[in-house]
C-alpha cells in the first residue's frame, strides 16, 4: 500500500449500519468531500480536554503560578530551569552554576527539559520573576497523545467515532498519567509518533526524516524516551540491513548502515544541547531494584483503581517504576480483541498480512524492552520467582537504564494498537458494544486515580509561592551571604523546605552547594562530602548560610544555630539579628530509640569514617569506623548500649570496641541483627565513644573482600 493512503475507512460523518450495505472506504471518498463537520471538529478538542480537566487542575496552565511545584521532582525541574535563568549567559550555554556550586549542572540533568529551557531562555528577560513551562507542557502532552493517536488510529478505523473511542483508549493508559511528577515522562506521545513512522510510512526517505526529527527532540525531552524510540528506529534499520547482510550484499548494508548513522546525528546534537556530555555519569545504581513485576500490566499494585480484581502487594520500588496497568477497559479491550482474532474465519490483509509483517520486524526490539523491563529479578506480586544477579559488568552497563520499569510502555501501546485494529474490523454493532464497553469500564477503573492525580496539582490555585520559608528574613540572609549550604548535603523526605530555601537563594542569584540531580557527578560528590566533615567538625565559612534541615547539629556550633519558619540555619556572621530565635536543641536522652540516617538528628554523631547519612542509617566507608555520641558516660555507671546493625558480607562478624577494650564480638551477616554490649563503669566521667570493626571470613579475606558496617538505630541505658 503506497505511503499515505488509508485502510479501511468510511467518511467522517458516515453512519453505515449491519444492514447488509457495504461500509464505505475513506480512500473512495473525494477528496474536497472529506472535511469533517463542524461538531466532530469541536469533538475532537473536548475529548482530549475533558481527559485533561479530569486528571490535573486548570491553574497549572498559569505560568506564574509556580508553589505547586516546589515538591517532589517537579521542584528540581522547576529551580534546575530558574537557576538556567538566573546563570549570565557564556558557554556552555546548557550549563548552570548556580545549583550543586562550583561544579554546577547541565538542563538535562535537572530534568528541566531542554526542549524549552534552552530557547525560553534567550527571551529570559521578557518572562515574569516566576515563570513556569511544566503545567503548559503537562497540557500540550495529553493533548498530542490523543492527537498522535487519533491520526495514527485513523488510517484504520472504519470510522470518525471508532477512531476517537480508540484515540481516547490510548490517551487512558495509566502508566501515562502515573508519571505526572516527573514531567518530561509524559512524552508519550513522541513514543506514538515513533511507532506511527514505523507502521504507517512506508516511503523511506519520509521514514528517514521522520525518525531524525523524533529522535532530535527525544534527546532534548528525556533519555528513558530516546532510548524507547530508538529500540523501535533500531527494529526497522534492522528491516533493511540484516536481509542486505545475508544476502551478501556489502554495498547495500553499508549504505543502509551509513543512513541509519546519519539518522542519529540529530539526536546526537540534541543530547549535546542539554549538556548529557558535561561530566555526568551516565549511569546510576539500582539496575533490578526498579523493573516490572510480571503482574504489573494487570495488577496496579495500589488502591485507586475500582474495577482492579487482581490487585496484590509489589515490591515498593517496582511498583512505582515498574507500574504498567492497563485499566480494565484495556485489559478487556484485548480480551475482546484476542476473541475476535481466535474466532475470525478470514483474517483481513489489514491485520494480517500487513500488521503482521510488520510485527515479526519489531518483535525483537519489544522483546529486549521487556526484558529489561523484567530485568534479572523476576518477581510476580512479591514474590520473587528467579534472581539472575547479572555480573556486576553488566549491571555495570544497564545502571543507565536502571529505572528499567519503565521500558515496558512501547510494548503496551503495541498492544492496544492491535487490538484497537482487530476490533475495527468486527461488524458496526459489535465493534461499537466493545469499544463503548472499554471505554466505560476505563472510566470506572481509573476515576479514584484520576482524583488522586488532580490532588496532586490542586496547590496550583494558589499564587504565592512560598508557604513554609515565608519570613521575610530570608531575602536580607540572601542579600548578607556570599553562598547557601545544606548540611547534610542530601535530600530528606520533607523536600518543600530545601526547594523554599533554594528558590530564595535563586531568586538573589546565590549559589547552592547541592541539588538532587539525575546523574551522579564524583567531582561534585568530593566536594560535597569534604564540607560535610568540615560542619561535623565544626568548621564554617563565616560568609556562608547554612541551612540544617535534618536538625543535626555538631554539639560545637550549637550556640550558633537559629531557627526561621521552623528550619535550623546558622546566619552568615553578623546577620544574627535577621534569624534571632535560638533553635531549641533537645539533650540526648537514655531509654530513647534514635533512628539513623539522614531524617534524624543523629548524622553529627558520625564523623569521617562514614557516609554521607543514607535516608534511613548510617554506612561505614570502610571496615573500621568509629562514632561518638553527645553525651557524658557518668563516673561509676555502667552503661548498655543496643544497636541494630547489620554487615556487608555474608558470614561477617562485627567487634565492638570502647577505649581499645573489646566489648563483644558477633555474627550479623548481610541481614543485621540487634547487638547489645555493655559499656563497664570508669572512675571518671568520659565521653561515649565506640569503634565499630566489620570482619569478613577468611575465604572473603583471601579474595580481597573487606567488610561494611550499617547502623539503623541504638538505644542507650543504664546498665541494671
């Protein structure tokens, strides 16, 4: 079938009944008689809207409305894009100083969409103080998911109103609005387009062009997105070259290959442009942690979803990531279309022949996408089915796709499509029954998700943006100091403080020692560790604000401390007076049970041979570390001590020790266990200080293996 021409299809206002009559094909209608009426028109914007006022608030189509997003990850899209503002414009002209001082960050590694951060930026000075572009985009992707769709279903439904139902299906698929916090995720639509190019055109040169333009602004949207769509470009390259290989015909192979090389120059550029190559890692860590259980496409693994009979506890990390549900109007939408394939006496050339040729050319990118999708934790429900633990190489090299969750969703709406096709092809009534069907009990499936996910936007009607850190002492500490340091230099659970706090010191063009970003930078890490084990030293720069946000204060800068809106800082010296309510710091208490980690007044306690705080302990760097709590062991008193710790190799044991005397020495292994060790009375008051050695078995030893420690919680009491 030549390039742009239609399957079956009838006219836009056709209403052709089982009466015997036979439908009308859209290719058989004059082309000046195909403009559609009105009213469908109009249909075709209020769907799309309608599915849009049912998932997000209106007011975060304002721009200026901007305090809705200072939480969760739309926070560091938002400031990663002000602080692109804010930052003289030199080059590079991706990169931004301001956030994660000195080394800075590139837009693509805020999240912050260089597909409009880099040319909103040249008219900067045009925009209000506060501007933001992730509401309006939010907006223009359920729009051109259900345009994409509705041109792409078009070309197969038998008419206006199937093509709609199925365009309205498509734009319903949870995993799309799921990922609404993380915004340049909701780019679905670049991943219909791609797979629109790969069915639909069949002139090359148009594929050829198409596929570097969606690939151009993929790179510039989000990587995860790129790499979907070029699992898809890499399938029909394959289509050419792989038959040109095994028919020995080197010229054509190496031609096609050098096309297919020309196709990513684009994205090449595009990855460039929003500075992917600015000395960011690439890859993370977590490869497994974050895939798809095998239930996900019918289980959501959560409350808000009505009709979801086949509900049941996820991994946590998998069932964010991982999430891939379909709704019960899909999932008997492909019931339906299964039945009608089994039952069909003839199959049409459309599904058949032609879908199915293309399908054998894409099967192996979906496959791979499901794969590592699945990754080498194969879990169903919670129950884990298979550990593979790939070779640490190898997970080495999948940590760029490490929230591989995701991967999944070019196979989804591969199946939705198909379907949709099948279905159009039953006779009018029942086609119609199954569509409105889906499209109910979709409706049903997802309204309590649908009211969550407008939750989640409602803040947007409110205009100011600041709520917490509203005291107007914080633009004369802005103006007072030459920069602003969170300590710890890690992002808490309570994340509308920090972004408050960095939006003030944006807004006075102050730079910011850290910010949660995509990609690790171990030049910046250094950096941000060496201050850290300044502070729990009790070394400042007497310029500088710092801001405490986990409240855990060395006992020798506690005399400096302040509290503004409930958040601890130290002024920069002689700006006491703009933050003059001391913090009341609470004394270390016996028969109290002190969680570790980061959300904790506790990390001070942990010096140089630790981590910087995990969110929920501490993380020894080596096999032997040492701490010291903020209290005085009382002459003559014996003390008890209980930690729950655990080791970093199987079969480890951890000693403990106090003043050089070995207190206890016990197995913890990989899974940790509570240890309790006395600490013997002295004749004279002394501080409490243990050291912590982590020792691993002689096999471990013989490998070069040393051991870890990771304390979760302790408890100090009098010994009785």
């Amino acid at each position: 079938m030549a390039d742009g021409a239609s399957h079956k299809q009838v006219p836009l206002d056709s209403g052709a009944k089982d009466s015997g009559l036979q439908e009308i094909r859209w290719d058989d209608v004059p082309r000046d008689e195909r403009r559609a009426p009105f009213y469908l028109v109009v249909l075709q914007f209020c769907v799309p809207l309608l599915i849009f006022l049912a998932f997000f608030d209106p007011n975060i189509l304002n721009p200026t409305h901007v305090g809705w997003l200072l939480d969760g990850d739309w926070g560091q899209h938002f400031l990663g894009w002000h602080a692109l503002r804010q930052t003289p414009m030199a080059w590079p002209y991706n990169h931004q100083h301001l956030l994660a001082d000195p080394t800075g960050l590139s837009t693509i590694y805020t999240d912050s969409n260089p597909l409009l951060a880099l040319p909103l930026r040249l008219i900067s000075r045009l925009l209000p103080q506060h501007f933001q572009y992730i509401g309006p985009w939010l907006f223009v992707c359920v729009m051109l998911q259900y345009t994409v769709a509705f041109v792409w279903l078009r070309r197969h439904a038998p008419n206006i109103w199937a093509a709609t139902a199925g365009a309205a299906l498509m734009t319903l698929l949870p995993t799309l609005f799921n990922r609404i916090g993380h915004d340049t995720l909701c780019a679905h639509w670049l991943i219909l387009a791609t797979l629109f190019v790969f069915f639909e055109i069949r002139d090359e040169k148009r594929k050829w062009l198409s596929y570097a333009g969606i690939l151009f602004v993929s790179g510039l949207v989000h990587p995860y997105i790129l790499f979907m769509n070029l699992a898809i470009w890499a399938g029909d390259q394959g289509r050419l070259i792989i038959p040109a290989l095994r028919s020995r015909l080197w010229k054509k192979a190496g031609t096609d290959v050098a096309q297919s090389l020309l196709t990513l120059i684009p994205m090449v550029a595009a990855l460039a442009a929003g500075g992917a190559f600015s000395g960011q890692s690439a890859a993370g860590d977590g490869f497994g942690v974050y895939g798809m259980t095998l239930d996900a496409p019918f289980n959501p693994g959560r409350d808000g979803f009505a009709l979801a009979f086949l509900k049941g506890p996820q991994p946590p990390q998998m069932q964010f990531e991982g999430f891939q549900y379909l709704g019960m109007g899909l999932l008997v939408l492909l019931g339906a279309a299964l039945w009608l394939r089994r039952a069909a006496s003839k199959p049409s050339a459309d599904t058949d022949s032609g879908l199915r040729g293309r399908m054998k050319v894409l099967k192996w990118p979906l496959i791979v996408l499901t794969t590592l999708a699945v990754s080498d934790h194969i879990v169903i429900y919670s129950v884990k089915l298979l550990d593979l633990s790939f070779p640490g190489p190898v997970v080495d090299l999948l940590n760029i796709v490490r929230a591989s969750g995701r991967l999944f969703w070019p196979v989804s709406y591969c199946l939705v499509f198909l379907a949709l096709v099948q279905v159009y092809e039953a006779p009018q009534r029942l086609r119609n029954g199954i569509l409105c069907t889906a499209l109910i009990l979709q409706a049903l499936d997802l309204y309590g998700f649908s009211r969550d996910v407008h939750g989640l936007t409602e803040p947007a009607a409110k205009p100011a943006a600041f709520s917490v850190a509203t005291n107007t002492g914080w633009d004369g500490l802005m103006t007072r100091a030459r920069r602003v340091v969170f300590e710890a230099p890690i992002l808490g659970n309570d994340h509308r403080p920090f972004y408050e706090v960095i939006l003030h010191a944006l807004d006075h063009r102050r730079p910011v020692n850290m910010m949660y970003s995509a990609r690790e930078n171990a030049a910046q890490d250094a950096l941000e560790r060496r201050e850290y084990l300044d502070f729990v030293a009790g070394k400042i720069d007497p310029s500088e604000l710092y801001v405490i946000l986990n409240k855990s204060v060395p006992q020798s800068l506690a005399g400096r401390v302040r509290d503004l809106d409930g958040i601890w800082i130290i002024p920069p010296l002689g700006a006491e007076a703009l933050a003059p309510k001391p913090a009341a710091i609470p004394p270390f208490q016996f028969d109290h049970d002190y969680d570790l980690g980061y959300n904790t007044p506790t990390g001070a306690w942990f010096g140089a041979d630790w981590a910087i705080p995990n969110i929920d302990s501490m993380a020894s760097l080596g096999d032997r570390a040492g701490f010291v709590l903020p209290v005085v062991q009382p002459a003559g008193q014996a003390l008890r001590l209980t930690m729950n710790v655990r080791g970093r190799r199987k079969g480890q044991h951890i000693q403990i020790y106090s003043a050089g005397h070995l207190l206890d020495d016990a197995e913890v292994g990989k899974k940790g266990r509570d240890l309790t060790v006395v600490l013997p009375a002295s004749t004279t008051a002394l501080p409490v200080a243990l050291t912590l050695a982590g020792v691993v078995t002689p096999d471990d030893r013989r490998h070069g293996k040393t051991g870890g420690i990771q304390i979760y919680r302790l408890r100090l009491s009098a010994a009785r």
